[in-house]
C-alpha cells in the first residue's frame, strides 16, 4: 500500500511539472492551488468568525486560544453544578475542586464519600453539598439560594447538568415519570438559572452551561420525552444568548451548551455495565468515557469561552440531519431504534 501510495505522489508530481511548462498550464495550476488553499482556509475563517459572534477571543477554540482576562483569577469564582453527585457531573467537581474553585454541589442524593473515580472532595477543599430537590417548589429553591449566597457567596458560574430518563415508549412511561423528565430535564435548568442571572447581570459576568445530548437534534424510539427536554434546552441556550445579547446588553456573560452522545453513566442504567462490544453494536460506536466530556466542559468553564460542544466532535454534523431529505433522516433515526432494549434507571443523573 505504501508503494502504490509513493507511484501516485510521483505521478502527481511529473503531471505537475510537465503542466508548469505551458502558460495554460501554469493557469491551471494557479486556480487549483488557489482553490485548495481557499477550501484548506474555511474552517479556520468559520471559527474565527463563530468566536467574534460568541464574544469570545478571536483565537480561542484554536491551538493560538488563551484564558479569557476576566476569567483569569478564579480565587473570585464560585461554579454552581446540579446533579453533581455521579456521573459528569461528580467528575467535574472532583477536576474543579483539584484546580482550587470553589463549588457548590446540587443533588437530591447525597454523594459517595468514595468511588471508582476517587473520593468526593468536601468543605476543606472548597465544595459545598446541598441536598436538594430540583422539582421542589419555587420557595425552597428561593430558601435554598439565599441560603447559598449566605455560606458560599454569589455564584459566578451555573452548569445545568442534572438529567433523568427512562427508556420507555410514549404508552409504557406513564403520565408522573413524563412530568418528572420535563421537570428536571428543561424546567429546573430555566429556573436556576432565573435565580442566579440576576447577579451576572449587574456584574456582566458570569458563565451559564446547560448540558444537553445529541437527543437535540435526533429523536428515537423510546426517548420521546427526554428528546423534547433537550431539543427545548437547546432552544433556552439560544434564547438566553439572545437576550443576553439584545434584552439586557450584558454580553460579556458566557453561554455554552453541552451535546455528548450516549456516556457511560448511571442514566443508562443496566447498559452502562455492558460489556463494550454489546454496547458498540447498540450505541453505534459504544458509550463516551464520562471523563471526557467531564474535563471538556471544565476546560470550557476555565478558558471563559462561550460555545457548543460536541462529543465525540465528529457528531456536530448532526447539526445538519434536519436539513436532510426526510428519507435520511429516518434511516438515521432509526439506525437507532434498537437502543433502548432494556429501560433505563429512572432518576439517574449524567
């Protein structure tokens, strides 16, 4: 394979030349070489141009990206993380609290003191635990952020993380577990985030992430309601950037959103303890490290950069499945339809 690879350089090659000696050639040569450098150039222009909508640095997301200098002192910082206890989410705690940033950790079930990804960091490393209840009522939470405000301060940072699903068709999930996906899934992340923009506002600085899924943009069998959850945070990322922007002339607040492919984490419940061949041949590809999009969002958070990140990064084409002819887009929905063969763990986090 090599070889052959080397005759086709050196055939390329000679064509070249030979064609260099002509001025139709030479022409011919100009507009192809120009063409490719113009190919060769658009990614890097399109994220250029992405970064200056976003606010950020013209260079970041780019090998030339550097911390953003409001977001270079993080003594000043506190990070807000719902559903922190398993998952992503206990993950990024555990790298934010090795990094010495303050946290404070929402869940309604309190953390493993240990694990397999190590033990949970506590006070005397920065990380505040409240037990809490996201679907509780707005004058518990209201309770609950004051109370926050009190111990740790002002969040500066709010990553909406906490998840459920549960696997189920549209008849089989009954009427409370639908109501629950939606409570947790696209109010709760509305809601903290209405009671902490407030500050960012005044200060026009802060961090908002909403961790969503691929789920945004591609809707299966059996994951109805969680699909409408993130396609409907998908919309509140794009609206609060707007409002930001436009409404409240605070654009210096940070937005990102979140779309992992299927992660190996107690959501999936049973499937999570497959082996990785089985969940290959059913997750199309297998199931993400949590790690990685754990330590992804982190480093987001640090750089002080707003985007949308993709995991693994090939699959930000799915941003492109609903321009696709309605016959494509059904034969990618439904290389999916055996996913779910067994429910999920209802209640589960990220």
């Amino acid at each position: 394979m090599a070889g052959l690879n080397f005759d086709i350089i050196k055939r390329v090659a000679a064509d070249a030349v030979q064609a260099a000696n002509s001025p139709s050639g030479r022409s011919t040569l100009a507009t192809t070489a120009a063409v490719v450098l113009g190919l060769a150039t658009i990614p890097c222009v399109n994220r250029l141009a992405s970064n200056y909508s976003l606010g950020n640095t013209l260079f970041a997301s780019t090998p030339l990206a550097s911390t953003a200098p409001e977001w270079s002192d993080w003594s000043k910082e506190i990070v807000l993380i719902t559903g922190g206890s398993s998952g992503i989410g206990r993950i990024m705690v555990q790298e934010f609290a090795r990094r010495g940033v303050k946290l404070v950790v929402l869940d309604r079930q309190r953390p493993l003191e240990s694990g397999v990804d190590g033990p949970f960091p506590g006070p005397d490393q920065g990380v505040h635990f409240y037990e809490f209840d996201l679907t509780a009522p707005d004058s518990e939470l209201e309770t609950l952020a004051a109370r926050i405000r009190r111990e740790v301060g002002e969040p500066t940072v709010v990553i909406n993380n906490a998840g459920i699903g549960h696997g189920l068709s549209l008849l089989e999930a009954t009427n409370d577990q639908m109501r629950l996906v939606f409570a947790i899934n696209a109010i709760a992340p509305i809601r903290i985030t209405r009671e902490f923009l407030p500050s960012m506002i005044r200060k026009k600085h802060g961090h908002i992430v909403n961790v969503a899924s691929m789920a945004s943009f591609v809707t299966i069998a059996s994951n109805v309601d969680y699909s409408c959850t993130k396609a409907g945070l998908l919309a509140f990322h794009e609206g609060l950037t707007q409002e930001l922007k436009h409404r409240y002339r605070a654009p210096e607040i940070r937005t990102t959103i979140v779309h992992p492919h299927f992660v190996k984490t107690p959501l999936l419940g049973a499937a999570a303890t497959d082996s990785d061949a089985t969940n290959s041949a059913r997750f199309q590809g297998g199931l993400l490290d949590a790690n990685t999009v754990a330590i992804g969002v982190v480093n987001q958070v640090l750089a002080g950069r707003s985007g949308q990140l993709f995991y693994p990064p090939k699959f930000a084409s799915g941003t492109l499945i609903r321009a696709m002819p309605t016959w494509l887009q059904e034969h990618i929905r439904g290389t999916f339809a055996t996913v779910f063969v067994r429910p999920m763990a209802m209640g589960e986090k990220k």
